[in-house]
C-alpha cells in the first residue's frame, strides 16, 4: 500500500511496516496485537496522513456482513498504559481468538489480554513453566499437553466453582447440564467452554441393537459375528490410526490419577490391540488424490451396501442427523466409542480456558474467560460448527434450526423459517429442510447420554503409540507389550501425581 512518510507500507500477518527504498529498512508502524485489532481488519486499510490509518472492520452478525469504518491514529509514545496484563498460553491461535482478545482489550478498562503462543515449544519447556510458576495466567486446555485430570492433581489449575457463585451475571447452572456434567471433574469446573459438537460412531440396528453407548465386550461380539473380511470403517487405515481412533478418546477408561494406578492390562485394552492389528494395514496405503476422494465420496453407498461395519462423525450435529437418516435407507444407532461406561461419544469443545493456581491475577483472568459464556458472544461470534454451551441459548439455537414460521428472537431479530436445500455428497443428492421431531429426539438423546469431553495427554498417548507398534511389528508379543505399557504408565502417574 502507498505510505506517507515510507516509499510504501505493507502488511504482514503481525502488522504493518513502513520501508524506505534509499536506505533498505523497515519499521513497524502497526503491531496488530498492540493496536486491538487482528488482521482481517487491515483489508482495504490505507494510510492517509503521518500516523494515520483509514480502514474498516467487518464482523459476520446474524448471517449479515456488517461493516464499520475505523480510524486507527498512533498513541502518544508518552502515554502510560496502566492496564493489568492477563497472558493467555496458547498454541496457533485463530482469527477467533484474537478477535474476542481484541474486542476484549477495546472495552476493558483495567485489563489486557497478551497471547503467549506456544507454537512450537518443546513439551518439557512448557510443563517446565508451568511447574515452577512461570505460567500463563490463562491455560488453553484444548492445546495443553495434559489431561484435566492430571492438571487438577498436580495442582496447576483454578476450580472455577467460586468464581460462578462470586458472579452476578453468569452461574454453573446456566450451562446445559449434560454438557456441564461432562467438563466437570470430580464435581468442580476447572475450566470455560463457549460451544460444542457431538464426535461419535454409528452402527446399524440390526448389528448392535437400540442403544447410545457399548462396551469393548461388545465391539467383539459384532466383529465375531461378521466376515473376516469386513473392514471397521470407512477408510482402511493403518494399525496405529485404528488405535487411536479407539483409544485415545477413551484414556479415562485406564487411568485413574486420584489413586495414581492405570488398567492398560486389562482385557478390553488387549482386544484393542488385536482387533487394530487384525484390521488394519502396517503402512499407508499409495493411493492417487483421485482414488482418496473417490472413496470419501462413497462413504454412505459403501456403508450401505455393508463393506464396512462403523461410520465415524466427527461432528454431528442435528441437520448431520437429517442427513443420515435420508441418505442411507436402514435403521442407525450412535453408539460412539467403546468403553466399560459405555457412555457413547465424546463433546468437542470449541475452546477450554482454565486459570492457573499460580496466576497472580485471577480475577483479572476471570473477567476475560466469562465473556465467552454471555449471550452475545453465544449468539453472535460462537461460528456453524458448534452449539451454544448454556442452556438458554442453546434452545435459541435449536428453535432457529427447526423454525416453520416467522418469528422474533430473543435479541429483537426476525428469523426466517428454515428453507429446503440439496446436499450433494459424491453420488447422492440428499433434500435437506426442517428436521423431523424424530431427527430432534435423537439429537437430544446423543446429547443428554455423553458423558465426556475430549482429552489432550500426549506423554501417555505417545507411550501406548510407541509400545504398541513393537506388537504391530511383530517385535513383541501382546502380553508382553500391554505389560511394558502398564509398567510405563503406572510410573509416569505416579512421578507427576
């Protein structure tokens, strides 16, 4: 872009610098994070006298785009910010991210929100951190190397409970409950979530009968009484993608970090490491670009036809359930993964914000993770792919998805009803509109029957990654190898408990 007091200035995804042709430098006029903005708003930007900027933001509100032009002026080097810095640990943060820290550092008087990113960081460093009190004041759980659980029992996170009981706008029992239930750990809250989605798997009927949520036992009853040369699902994968698809969302069913001991030599654990080495393939299979789409476009016509016994959705939500009840002619259940709870699938969650025991400013980092849970930015900035996670908006949610007439929402709006629309998805053509009451009653039920959320442990998920290949390999023998990983585990908890 043309410049001022620089031959020109140009963006980069930090901000924007003046350069000087003559003298070969560059200096940076706009810092995005400083300045409260994020980099979408220097579209169109241009600079229009020294220090000066011209431009506009545009923020996607109730499906219409609306525009608002800005004027970003250089502050007073002499001027002092007296706000209290709150940083936020991260890793890659997203547009999404920095734009409610941007909004947040706008409207807040007293305090600003600094993103410590860390991308790229050795694991070691960041436990390492967080161990000897150099951590951030706001953990992201959702990229945090460890478990909820493990945090809570080395002590690196706030039981947010008291926080809830202190605020005058937002309570623990405005959360919809079976979500609720799934965050909490051992009945306390130790962290925020704005939105959610439902990952689960699904079965035929006839295969695994009426039921949301199945045991291991169960996993072994259907793969017995079905052909050998039947795969699991969708896409024939390798031994390790099968374990993870399988394990690693259910670690809870292994660990116990309160009594500090693990069951990874259990039968159900040794059953999964067959049934993955059984099924699937020791290395990627080499296939085109072409016959990798061509096999995702027949996902539903395979699974139909009985080429495979399990369908993966990773985010299903209630026109997902429309869709699979039109385009495939036979009776599903959503089962989701095995476990002894048999508790079905797993919530994804958009974001999980926790405060550190450490942070040394607490309420300062209470006052920037709440704001995810107001009605505004439940309605308005939470994005499609997930739902509201308090009861209140999740219903203005679902009465906006299922609408047959006209009618005013709860912020003054006009809501048009749902129009008829066609999903093309590889060779079928499936008409979408508004969902039936019976598309409804088992959206609600896969809600109200998840009883947990998905867990970040890398050290844990490694140890069983790499122990299970030596099985996978042919190098060890599967009591051999569940034994090494009992052993291994067992002194991991107990070092870091």
């Amino acid at each position: 872009m043309g410049g001022i007091d620089y031959d020109f200035c140009y963006k980069s995804n930090d901000g924007i610098y003046g350069y000087d042709i003559a003298g070969k430098e560059k200096k940076e006029i706009i810092d995005y994070d400083a300045s409260y903005m994020i980099n979408s708003d220097s579209d169109d930007m241009i600079n229009v006298d020294n220090g000066k900027f011209v431009g506009k933001t545009e923020r996607l509100i109730d499906n219409c785009t609306q525009i608002t032009l800005v004027s970003y002026e250089k502050k007073d080097e002499g001027a002092v910010n007296n706000k209290q810095i709150i940083t936020l640990g991260t890793a890659y943060p997203g547009n999404g991210l920095k734009s409610a820290i941007a909004k947040f550092n706008r409207s807040n008087s007293e305090y600003e929100i600094e993103i410590v990113d860390y991308s790229g960081m050795e694991l070691e460093r960041v436990l390492a951190d967080f161990s000897t009190g150099k951590g951030q004041d706001i953990i992201d759980m959702n990229v945090f190397p460890l478990s909820v659980a493990e945090c809570v029992s080395k002590g690196m996170v706030e039981d947010l409970t008291p926080y809830f009981e202190y605020d005058k706008e937002i309570s623990v029992d405005d959360l919809l409950e079976s979500v609720r239930r799934a965050m909490e750990y051992e009945d306390k809250l130790y962290y925020i979530s704005s939105g959610f989605s439902v990952e689960t798997i699904a079965a035929r009927k006839e295969d695994v009968g009426d039921r949301y949520g199945w045991s291991v036992s169960d996993l072994k009853a259907l793969t017995d009484k079905s052909s050998k040369n039947i795969d699991l699902f969708e896409i024939k994968n390798t031994k390790d993608s099968y374990l993870e698809s399988l394990i690693i969302n259910n670690l809870s069913d292994y660990i116990d970090w309160e009594n500090g001991s693990c069951s990874f030599d259990s039968e159900s654990f040794k059953y999964i490491l067959e049934l993955c080495n059984e099924k699937g393939m020791q290395e990627e299979r080499d296939e085109s670009f072409e016959d990798s789409f061509e096999e995702i476009d027949s996902e539903y016509s395979r699974f139909q036809n009985g080429e495979f016994l399990l369908l993966r959705e990773n985010e299903i939500d209630l026109y997902g359930i429309q869709y699979d009840r039109k385009a495939l002619d036979l009776e599903l259940v959503y089962v989701g993964y095995p476990n002894e709870a048999k508790s079905g699938g797993i919530f994804k969650l958009n974001t999980k914000f926790a405060l550190s025991s450490q942070s040394n400013h607490k309420e300062g980092a209470w006052e920037f993770i709440r704001t995810f849970l107001l009605k505004d930015y439940q309605w308005k900035d939470l994005g499609d792919c997930y739902m509201p996670v308090t009861q209140e908006m999740f219903e203005a949610k679902l009465k906006e998805m299922t609408a047959t007439e006209p009618y005013i929402n709860i912020f003054g709006e006009e809501v048009e009803p749902v129009e008829e629309y066609t999903v093309e998805w590889g060779d079928l053509a499936v008409e979408m509109g508004v969902p039936s009451q019976e598309d409804i009653d088992i959206y609600m039920d896969l809600i109200n029957n998840t009883k947990y959320c998905a867990e970040n442990d890398i050290v844990i998920e490694d140890i069983i990654m790499e122990e299970a290949q030596n099985y996978f390999m042919g190098r060890k023998k599967l009591d051999k190898t569940v034994e090494i990983i009992q052993d291994r585990v067992t002194t991991y908890i107990n070092e870091k408990k």
